[in-house]
C-alpha cells in the first residue's frame, strides 16, 4: 500500500510547498481538492488550470518530479441541495473536476451523494434517520426515486465517458451514509460509482469497518485514513447523533481523531487486512480533521503510524504451500 496526503488540509501552504512537505514525511500520494467542500486555489484553482493546458502541465511536472501519483481529486459537495444556485454551482465544479482528472490521467473523483430537500419547494437538505411516522419513509422514497436515482444516471454517463470512477464518501447528512445505501446506488446506475472508504464516518454509526470492507469488496476505489473518538461520558449519555459544534469537542459524543488515537493499533492493522483481503492494495489518503492535534504534528503522527503498521510489498504464494 502506498500512504499519501489530502493535500487541502494544508491551505497555509502553496502547492510547492505542500508537495515538499509530502515528499519530506516520506509518502507517496497527493488527493488534491478542486472545489466545494473542498476548494482551495492556493493548491488547484479549477477553472484557471482547466483553461490553460500550460498549468495542466507544470502541475503534472511538480507531482512526476518529485517520484509523487496523484491518488484522487475530491471535491466533495452537495448537487442535489434543493437551493438552485448551490446546487448548480456544486455539479458544475464535480463536472470540472471529472474533466481535469481526464486530463491529469487521474482515474478517480471523490465526492459526496448529495442530500436533496423533503419537495421541490424545500430551501435545505432534509436527512432522514427513521422510518416513523411515516412522513419519513415517504421523504426517502421521493428523494430517491425524483432527485438521487435521476442525477446520479447521469453522471455516471458523464464520468464514464471521461474514463474516471466516482468514489463517494459515505457520510452522515448525505443520502449515502453507509454500505448499504452505497451499494444501493451502485446495484442502480453501476460500477462507475465505489465508496471512497473512510472509517471515521462509519465507526460513530456503530459500523465496524473490517465488516463493511469485507461486505463493500470491490466497490471500495480509494481510502481516506481518518479516526474518530467516542467521548467516553458524553456518547452514554446523549447517544452518537449530536449537533454540538465541532470546536465544542468536550460536549461532543464523538470528534475525529488522527489514525491511532481514536482507535488502537490492532484495529488499523485490521482494517488493512481486510482491504488487501478484497484486493484494494492502493493508496490511504491521510486526512487530518483532529482539533485535540496541531496541523502538522497530527500529520506526522499519522504518517509515522501508517508507515508501521501498512505492508508495502505485494503479496503472493506461501514459500511453504506448493
């Protein structure tokens, strides 16, 4: 497996310099963010790259010339907001984004479901978690059926036409939030849609992650390498469902957490077993969302704990079975 970094994390730096900081921790990848949820113009502004086949390839040269892959561009967003404009404006930075990987030789965009409203008169996402009274499984049967299944038919023509997966990141407030809803969608408009796997989200849902890998299999096309950690009062208490603000992290049942700090060592080298078991043998995308650990010493601590526990050689026959 190859270790790398989501590079929009580091906004402070330019694009050279988060390159170098890569390289410098001894990793192997870059995740580039493009837009949305994750724009950042110091690292990759869309539309000025997409608009100069030059910087297209002055960014490829920064990357070849330091021995470094791009693993995925993300640019995670919501294009099925019930608001008009942020929903356009979202679809259309998605739409960049497949187009730029086409011209990066990048083969995977990340993004989120999306979470329409609960009617076409609706100013924001509506996420149901209950199916009573039944108002809610009503919701969830129109959004799917109107808004979910009619624009991901689409752009899965698009992506597939452009030679790119779309990795969506299961996470709560989205329509996609865990295998199941996943592999929904998947069985619906094919395998241009995977998962791109990230633990933190599924370990407050009270999914285990070795069983959902194992479960996902093949489906899985990149891995973020995030924790998180259940406040051992507070989620007894009140539960895992919480909309305290994340800086308010010690009123909160749960904060994500740098790789190992949420969850031991055994368990990581559980869930890397399990990816190689179904054949994902690729990148982990460090991402880095701990308030409790300093940017830069939560990245280090992340990348010293990927290097130990990761095996890097391929795998093949037992010397001992013939």
């Amino acid at each position: 497996m190859k270790i790398g970094l989501f590079l929009v994390q580091f906004f402070h730096l330019d694009f050279d310099q988060v390159l170098d900081l890569v390289v410098k921790n001894g990793l192997e990848a870059i995740e580039i963010g493009t837009g949305n949820y994750c724009f950042q113009p110091r690292h990759c502004n869309l539309q000025e790259v997409l608009s100069s086949p030059g910087k297209i390839n002055e960014m490829k040269m920064k990357i070849h010339d330091r021995g470094l892959i791009i693993s995925a561009l993300s640019c995670h967003g919501n294009s099925l907001h019930p608001q008009k404009a942020i929903a356009s404006q979202h679809q259309r930075a998605f739409r960049d984004t497949i187009i730029l990987a086409e011209k990066l030789g990048v083969n995977r965009v990340i993004n989120f479901s999306g979470c329409p409203g609960d009617s076409e008169t609706s100013q924001y996402p509506n996420w149901v978690t209950c199916p009573w009274p039944d108002d809610y499984t009503k919701v969830v049967q129109w959004q799917w059926e109107e808004k979910i299944l009619p624009y991901w038919e689409k752009e899965v023509i698009f992506a597939r036409d452009h030679g790119v997966k779309i990795c969506i990141e299961m996470h709560p407030g989205f329509a996609i939030y865990n295998p199941d809803t996943l592999l929904r969608l998947r069985q619906m408009v094919g395998d241009t849609i995977g998962a791109n796997f990230d633990p933190s989200h599924l370990f407050w849902q009270g999914i285990d992650p070795v069983i959902a890998i194992r479960y996902l299999g093949k489906a899985i096309y990149h891995v973020h390498a995030k924790d998180v950690g259940l406040d051992s009062i507070n989620a007894p208490r009140n539960g895992v469902l919480d909309t305290t603000p994340y800086h308010q992290f010690d009123k909160r049942s749960w904060i994500f957490r740098t790789v190992g700090y949420g969850h031991d060592e055994k368990c990581w080298k559980d869930i890397l077993s399990a990816l190689r078991v179904v054949g994902y043998d690729d990148v982990l995308s460090i991402e880095h969302e701990d308030i409790m650990a300093s940017l830069e010493e939560g990245f280090q601590k992340a990348a010293l704990f990927l290097k130990t526990i990761s095996l890097k050689e391929k795998y093949g026959k037992t010397w001992w079975d013939s």
